[in-house]
C-alpha cells in the first residue's frame, strides 16, 4: 500500500481534514490525557495540536485548520514565527536561567524600557515581571496596596483577571471559577461592567450620560453609591478594569466609561489599574486598548501575546507607585531570559507590521460579519477592535435571548469544518487569530461562517 503522505501546516493556506475528527491518534491522546490532566480544563472540542505555523494549526492525524484562536490570543505573531523561534534559540544556547530576583542580564532593563514607553502615560514607569497575566495582576493589585496602604478594591462583573487567589477575587466572571474556594481572599466590590448591547440599568447610551460630560451611569455609580456605602474613598485601593472585556463577552465599553472611571479615581487618590493581559499587544490595532479611548490607567498588567506563547507577564506602574524595597515583591522565573528574548522579538514584529495588519483584517474581517448579519438574524452584535472581534449570537434581536446552545453549537461546527474559534461570555464566539492572518485567512473564516448558518444551528 502507498503510504500516506501527510499535507505540510507551512504551505496549508485553507483547513484540509483527512479523518473523521477527531482522528485516530488524536483519540488516545485525549484517552491519555482524561486520565491524568487536571479535569478543571474546560476543553469544549476534541482538537489536539501536533504543529503550527502562522495561522495554521495540523492534528497529529495531519488534518489542517484554521486558527482564529491562538491560544487564547497569546500566539500574536503566528505559530513558529521563525524570528521569535531563531531568539529563543539563540537566547536558550547563551543561558537558560540566572534568577532576575537575584542577578542582572542585559535584555531585561531593554524589555523593561520598552514596556515602560508602550503603555499609555509618561514613560517614567517601573517594571516587574512574572510568568502569567493572573501574576501581573497579582503584582499591579500589590503595587496598588503598598502605594496606598489601603485595601478595598473595586471591579466588574463580568470581568476575569485570573485563577490565583487575589486575581480570582477580583474576577467576576463566571459561577464556575469561584464555586468551591470559600471566600474571596480580598475585599473586592463589583459593579457591572458597560455592555451597552446588554446595559444593566436598561438605558441607552443617549439617556445615561455617556454622551454627556457627567460620563455614563454604569461609571458614575462608584462614586454616588459604592463610594458612599461599601467602599469609603480614602479606604479604596485601586479599581481594576479590562479597557476591552474578554472573557466577559468581548465587550467594547463607550470611551466614556473609561475616562469617567479615570477622573473619579483621580479625585480620591485611588490607583487605576488596566488588566490588558488578553487586550494587549498589538491585537486591537495599538499596542495597548485604552490608547482607543483616551484612557490613561496608572498600572497596566500585560501577558499573553508579549512573548508570543512563552510565559511571561509584566507589571507596568508610574514610578511613583512602584516604590516597593528590595524583598517587597519578587518571583523566580519571573522575566526568564529565554521569554525576554522572544518578547523582543514580537514587539519588533509587531512595531515593524503585525499592529497595522490586525487593524486592517480586523476592520476587513468586522464589515465581512456585518454583512453576514444582515443575512443571518441569529447574529445579534458584532464588536470590537482589530483582531479581538465578539460575534454575540441571539434567539430574538428584539429581545437579544441569549443563544447560548446556538453558539456552543455554532463552535463545535466550526471546528468539524475545520476552523479553532473559542466562547465567551453568555453567547459569543470570539476571533483572535495570530495578528499574521490575511484576506484569505478571512474570506475562508467568513465563508464558513456562511456555510454554517445557512445549514442552521
Ligand atoms: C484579561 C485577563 N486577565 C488575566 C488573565 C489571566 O491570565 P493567565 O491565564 O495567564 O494567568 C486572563 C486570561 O484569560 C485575561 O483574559
């Protein structure tokens, strides 16, 4: 018998499918997998990865698909960009590891420097690094205590920030996440986020102030009623914000909403964190979302894409925040050399095409599901920026009915077909491709689309 030959992931421009999915050898991994991984993934379709290169992702069956996922928006630069790989490479065969807690090495001050002038706000910024965007949160809600010496934090729900203790406090995301660990470990207040397509106080966005100097209710809130009730001013820490939410359903809020957070804050010496761990990095066609909205937070906690799929995290604060002494704060592999190495290379990317390119195929892919929704009534919203784009699916576009099982359905048909989308929120499906992809990638991702509502959820 001829042997099969297997098709190429670095030439496959389209999903190419061989078995049935999922595969043969796909199977006994997830067998392997079930019986001694953690059960608390929350894996929604059998798609196991044997290789990748830029937006394309191979099984180890050799089916093909298109990744409009990367790994949760971390693969910023595709998968195996050969500049971030020939980094690593070169990184890995000067020197592993040497503790940054404990010892200095050239790349960590220039990758410190860089962050210090790519978030918003002055550059006069210092920097800590860690493995994971929950640690850079952990580090920013530090910063923020330490700077006050206060306690009371304030978020929203909807929000996710992250599984350790202090990040899980200040997530409000889903029921999930929290059942079963008692308590939350900070004093965290939550308001509702502002999702104008859902608005928790029934308004508009021309009846709540968003377009009003006194900014919108949902911001206004803190300081007339949580300010005056639960969480006293000058015992409030910081309030912690995604500029764009995530996993809450790739909510985009009205400028508004931000700088109105932004002036209370400043009028009552509370610090204003922004958790652009999923929103960061080029994906929404700036290097950080709050440059869309005028937003200016005094600490960014930055992970995911910033090394393109090698772990680090960062905590950027104002200089005059960060003021901790040596011992306040630290972590071993916190700024690994290796990570460093392959941050500066995707930032390189990023400045020199990959930022220009998310705006122009998130703008091209966002007209090309607006005009799917004028065929399809189950779409009920399409938001976002760049290439952090939210599909929200709806029974009713009257009364916006979440299609929660119409999503998941929507979801595990993609993946039949051949494309990785992932959920979140109620009733989306989010697009966050490597900011690599092109008009081709886009055109088949949105002729899928097609396909697949047209059949019907
Ligand atoms: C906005 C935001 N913050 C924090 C985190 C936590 O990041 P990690 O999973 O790297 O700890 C996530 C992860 O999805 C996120 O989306």
């Amino acid at each position: 018998m001829e042997p099969t030959t297997l098709p190429d992931v670095t030439t496959a421009r389209t999903p190419d499918l061989r078995t049935p999915l999922p595969g043969p050898l796909a199977q006994a991994i997830i067998a392997r997998d079930h019986q001694f991984v953690s059960p608390s993934y929350t894996r929604s379709y059998p798609f196991v990865m044997q290789r990748g290169s830029g937006v394309m992702a191979q099984d180890p069956d050799g089916n093909i698909f298109l990744d409009l996922a990367a790994g949760v928006a971390v693969c910023a630069t595709g998968h195996a960009h050969p500049e971030v790989v020939r980094a690593i490479q070169e990184q890995a065969e000067q020197f592993l590891h040497i503790c940054a807690a404990d010892f200095y090495y050239p790349h960590l001050p220039i990758l410190a420097e860089k962050l210090a002038t790519l978030t918003p706000g002055i550059p006069d910024k210092r920097v800590h690094f860690a493995n994971s965007g929950a640690e850079a949160v952990e580090g920013a809600i530090k910063v923020a205590f330490h700077a006050t010496r206060r306690q009371k934090l304030i978020g929203f729900t909807g929000s996710f920030h992250g599984r350790t203790l202090g990040a899980l406090s200040v997530t409000a995301s889903k029921a999930a996440q929290r059942k079963g660990f008692g308590r939350q470990a900070l004093d965290v207040t939550h308001v509702p986020y502002a999702n104008c397509f859902r608005c928790p106080y029934g308004k508009t966005p021309e009846t709540c102030g968003a377009l009003e100097s006194k900014g919108p209710h949902c911001a206004r809130v803190i300081e007339e009623v949580v300010m005056k009730t639960t969480v006293p001013p000058d015992e409030c820490a910081a309030i912690i914000v995604e500029p764009i939410q995530g996993e809450g359903g790739y909510v985009v809020p009205p400028a508004s909403f931000l700088q109105t957070l932004q002036d209370i804050a400043q009028r009552h010496d509370v610090v204003v964190i922004a958790d652009e761990v999923q929103s960061g990095m080029g994906r929404t066609g700036k290097m950080y979302a709050a440059e869309h909205f005028g937003f200016v937070p005094d600490v960014v906690a930055t992970a995911k894409g910033l090394a393109s799929g090698l772990p680090i995290g960062a905590t950027v604060a104002r200089a005059d925040l960060m003021t901790w002494k040596p011992g306040a704060h630290a972590s071993t592999f916190g700024g690994n050399p290796v990570a460093v190495a392959a941050s500066l290379a995707t930032i390189r990317l990023l400045e020199s095409s990959l930022m220009a390119n998310a705006e122009r195929m998130g703008q091209y892919l966002m007209d090309g599901l607006r005009a799917l929704a004028e065929r399809h009534p189950i779409i009920g919203d399409v938001r976002g920026k760049g290439l952090m784009i939210g599909i929200e699916l709806v029974r009713d576009r009257v009364t916006r009915e979440p299609a929660v099982h119409e999503r998941d359905r929507f979801e595990q048909a993609c993946y039949q077909r051949g494309l990785l989308v992932i959920a979140c929120g109620a009733s989306t499906i989010r697009l966050s491709p490597a900011l690599v992809i092109d008009r081709d990638h886009c055109d088949c991702a949105l002729s899928t689309f097609d396909e697949i509502l047209t059949a019907g959820l």
